[in-house]
C-alpha cells in the first residue's frame, strides 16, 4: 500500500525529531494541524501528499513572516502567490525556515534565531540566504522547499548541501509576497534532492500574476529544449584562481561529463561578468536593499545583525546619481556579456568557490560573505537563469557547478544540467504548439536539425489515424508527402513541441507543395502535421511510415 499524506506527515516530524536541529525553524507548524489538512487533501492534485518548507520571508497565510528579525515580524492574511499555487497543487507547509536576516548575505549564519549548520557537515556553513530551506531538504525532512535569490541564495545552498537549487528568468516566478530586499533582483526560487522534483515544483509556481507587476510571461520564441550538442563556455584559468585543487578537480569533472554528453566546451574570460558582480554591494545598486529595509534595521531597538546593518547604513549614502550612473553602466556591461556568450547555449560556473565552516565566517563576516558570491552576484542584474547541481566534495565539505543561460533559456540550462546529473531533466514550460512529422524532420534524418535549431522538444512517438496515405516526393533531400484519404493507413511520425514563433518560420518557408494543417492522431487528438497539398510521387503507404521506407532491405527492393 502506498503511502498516504498523512504518513509523509508523521514522517517529516519524525525526521524533524531525529535530526535535532532547531535552528532550521523559525516557525514549525503545529503537526496536528499539517495531518488535518493531509487528510483532507485531493490525492488527484499534482502535489498531493508532498510537504514543504517556505523561508521566512515569503508570505504564508496565517504563519508570522519574520525576515529573521523578530521586531518586523507581520502575519499575513494571503500567502504568495508561489506558496499558493504549490497548496492548490495539494502540497502541505510544514513552517517557515531561517535565513539571514532580510536575505542579505550567502552564509546563513546573519540570524538571532541562530546560525544554520550545513546538513552533512556540521561544523560549515549552510549557505545563505536560504540556509534553513536548503538543509530542510537535505536532511530528508521536506520533498521541497522555498528559497528566494537575489545573489544566489536559491543556489549557493543548494552546492554546499548536496541539492539541487533553480533561479529561473526574473519574472517567471511572481515575486509578491516576498519581503522586497533588492526589489528589481529578487527571485522566488525552488530546492529538491532531483532537478526533475526541482523543475516540477518551479513549474507549478510559474506563469504572470496580477499581484507582480514585474511578472512575465513567456516569449513566443522561448527555446523548449537544448541542443543535442550544445555550446558550452567555461571560466578561463585565470576565472578559477579562487578554488582550491580539489575544487578545480570537480570542476574539471563536471566539464568532462558534459563533453562525454557530447557538450562542445570552450574556455572564455569572464571577468566582465564577475566586474558586474561587485556592482551588487559594492556599487550603487545596494541602495534598494536600504530603500527595502534599512530604515528599519538601523532604527534604535532592533535585533539587527551586525553585518546586515553595517551594509544597510552604507547604502544610506548612495546618491540618486550615483544609482542613475550604476544603472547605465549595467546596461553596457550586459551588452558586453550577451556578445561574449554569443554563439554559446550556456555557462558552466562553480557555484560557490569554497565550503567555509562556521568559524571561518565569524571571523570574517563580510570578507566571507563577498567571496561565496563571486559566480552568483552578476546573474540576476544581467537577466540570467541558473540552475545549481551536486558536482563532488571539496575543501572539507561539498561542491556545485550551475548552468547558467540568457533569459529564457531556463529549459535549456535544466536540460543541460541533467548531463551533469546523469537524471530526467523535467519540463519547465508547455508552451509552443505540439507539431506531427512523418519524415526528413524525424529523429536521424536530414532535416531534424531545423526543430532542434527553432528551440523544438521531442514529445513522443505517434501514430494517425487509419485515414492517411504517404507520397515519397522527388527532390535532392528525400522526404514524404503525407495526404487524408478515405482508403488511407495509419503512419508512424513524431510529435514535438515548437516555440510558436518557430512555428510561424516553418510555415513561410515551406516549399510546395508542403503544407501544415491539422493531422488526427490514433488516440483522437488533432494536432499540427506537416501534409502536402495535391500527391506527387509514388505511393509508399503500404511501409506504414518514413523510417520503414527508409531501411536498408526497403531500399533494396525499390
């Protein structure tokens, strides 16, 4: 007998018990309440019997959002749009989680509910912000939890405690609900032990809500699939002067990996992109993070980490020029980085340079907290995505690489990342339209790198309905003609998903006598298929498809 939500309940308590570390909570929801709600849930939803963990300071009805300052702390009467999406999915909360305070800093150690220890390795850092989210899950106690990511707080956790973290395109995800910490960065973010359970959880949250006037939607030539051989750039030597041998060495095996995937690697400089990164705190820009919260932090009575409230009152000096002039500059810094990705379909980037321990960070807060943002800071103020994996251990306790791509590219990087991971990618977006092809377009043949090159994804194998015949056109690249006919046959095709834009592309540069029009499947459905308008050429219906015309012993009885 499977098991029931309530049983995924009892167990994250007990799990809860067994690990013993309350500094993971800020707020733990009483487990009577969880099982009411376990027992009343939809076992049809999506979610159904899976538990989550929200950090605290994103909006969950009912619960307290602290921020981890007990003096800001506020109930909410609705939660995030995110969080609400994942209940209506019919996944449970089981409470909100510790962070440092007003998600400023990478460590998780900037907290009065107390510094978050790493899952596997006690005596390091969690990493932050989302540090209480990230060991939730890598402690066996959530199926998944929230996180949010200005700097890469939804990804440097997840490198040092063994998970997998997501920061889709700014605006995928709605923000509202999120106390603002740099309002024009921030991210709501997922973490899971698999990308598939990641991308699942990011997919459930994702799509534009009236609640966040930033949120977007997804362009109509969004890439819905990566490259079978895609172009990958990596830091140059100099880039990684900052990891340690053993770092550098799951580096490099992370890189093999991909080129044994059939990745095509090339060393580039990144040091434009790493310059953008100190723009974060070290420029203007970190004038939202005062307009967010600095009045508050650096007001009389205030339980305010040290480290958070030395960089509020910094800000508090910015001038609106100094913003204006920082501004601009990151409108050519990121002209600059699009044209040295050019020709690339991602990066591939450590996800944190080193795996400090606690001691390390206390004697050093900041010196620290600036460092483990090094290949993060830059991502969100150049509208990139990202997608942080599991790459080995290193310095004396665990190492990631992330995936990062333009905007958009989401797809692309999770496909991407499942080579490194050696596991099902999952889908992020149905978007694009389903498009049946019977021929040179199929997996194999010559014209398939005409989908792949349109962004298209591989859906399945499919067959017509019995109402079809197939003509095998004459002309310099083989391919068939496939019309409706009363005497007709079923025939083997594929069904892809493209980008609508691509699908508009396609259609103008059909020649004739192609056509796209509506093919009925066996199972009922109509979708897209390439057809032909008048039949021309000779009549192969009988092979029952393209590939059977195209084996060997076909082609010698022609």
């Amino acid at each position: 007998m499977s098991p029931t939500p309530q049983d995924r309940v009892l167990r994250a308590y007990e799990r809860i018990a067994e690990t013993d570390r309350p500094e993971v909570w800020i707020h733990l929801r009483p487990i009577g309440d969880v099982l009411a709600e376990a027992a009343a849930v939809d076992s049809a939803l999506p979610l159904a019997g899976t538990v989550f963990a929200v950090k605290d300071n994103i909006d969950v009805a009912g619960l307290p959002t602290t921020a981890a300052c007990p003096e800001f702390a506020y109930t909410p009467e609705r939660s995030a749009t995110g969080v609400q999406r994942l209940v209506d999915a019919g996944a449970l909360v089981l409470g909100k989680t510790n962070l440092d305070q007003f998600a400023t800093g990478l460590v998780g150690t900037r907290s009065p509910y107390g510094a978050c220890r790493n899952a596997h390795h006690p005596e390091r850092i969690a990493g932050g912000s989302s540090s209480g989210s990230a060991v939730a899950v890598a402690l066996g106690i959530a199926d998944f939890a929230l996180g949010t990511d200005t700097a890469g707080s939804g990804r440097v956790p997840a490198a040092l405690n063994g998970i997998v973290g997501m920061k889709a395109t700014l605006g995928l995800i709605p923000a509202d609900g999120v106390v603002p910490a740099c309002p024009s960065y921030d991210c709501l973010t997922a973490f899971a032990p698999t990308l598939a359970d990641t991308v699942r959880v990011m997919r459930t949250m994702a799509g534009p809500s009236p609640r966040d006037p930033a949120s977007r939607q997804w362009p109509p030539d969004a890439r819905l699939a990566a490259p079978l051989t895609p172009n990958i750039a990596i830091p140059s030597e100099k880039d990684l002067s900052l990891l340690s041998r053993e770092a550098r060495e799951c580096f490099a095996a992370a890189v093999t990996q991909l080129e044994a995937a059939g990745a095509r690697v090339s060393a580039i400089d990144i040091s434009t992109f790493l310059s953008a990164a100190r723009l974060l705190y070290d420029g203007a820009l970190v004038a939202e993070r005062y307009a967010s919260f600095g009045e508050f932090v650096t007001g009389a009575g205030v339980t305010a980490d040290a480290s958070v409230q030395q960089i509020a009152a910094k800000a508090q000096h910015v001038t609106g020029a100094q913003l204006a002039r920082d501004q601009q500059h990151l409108r050519g810094v990121k002209l600059q980085t699009q044209a040295l990705l050019e020709g690339f379909d991602a990066m591939l980037l450590p996800t944190a340079p080193t795996h400090p321990t606690l001691a390390e960070v206390a004697a050093d807060p900041l010196g620290v907290n600036a460092m483990m943002g090094t290949y993060t800071n830059f991502l969100n103020l150049l509208d990139m995505a990202a997608v942080a994996v599991p790459a080995g251990a290193a310095d004396g306790g665990l190492f990631g690489v992330s995936v990062v791509t333009r905007a958009f590219d989401d797809q692309a990087a999770i496909d991407i990342a499942s080579l490194i991971t050696g596991t099902e990618p999952g889908i992020l977006t149905e978007t694009g339209a389903e498009v049946a092809v019977f021929g040179a377009h199929m997996r194999g043949f010559p014209l398939n790198h005409e989908l792949l090159d349109a962004g298209a994804r591989f859906v399945s194998d499919v067959r017509t309905a019995a109402a079809y015949q197939m003509f095998a056109l004459p002309g310099p690249i083989a391919k068939p003609a496939v019309i409706r006919a009363a005497d007709g046959v079923s025939l083997r095709g594929e069904l892809w998903r493209l980008p609508h834009a691509g699908l508009g592309r396609f259609l103008a540069a059909l020649p004739r006598p192609m056509t796209l029009g509506k093919t009925e499947l066996e199972d009922g459905r109509w979708v897209v298929g390439f057809g032909c308008s008048e039949p021309e050429g000779n009549d192969i219906s009988g092979y029952g498809g393209w590939a059977a015309y195209q084996t060997p012993s076909a082609r010698a009885h022609r």
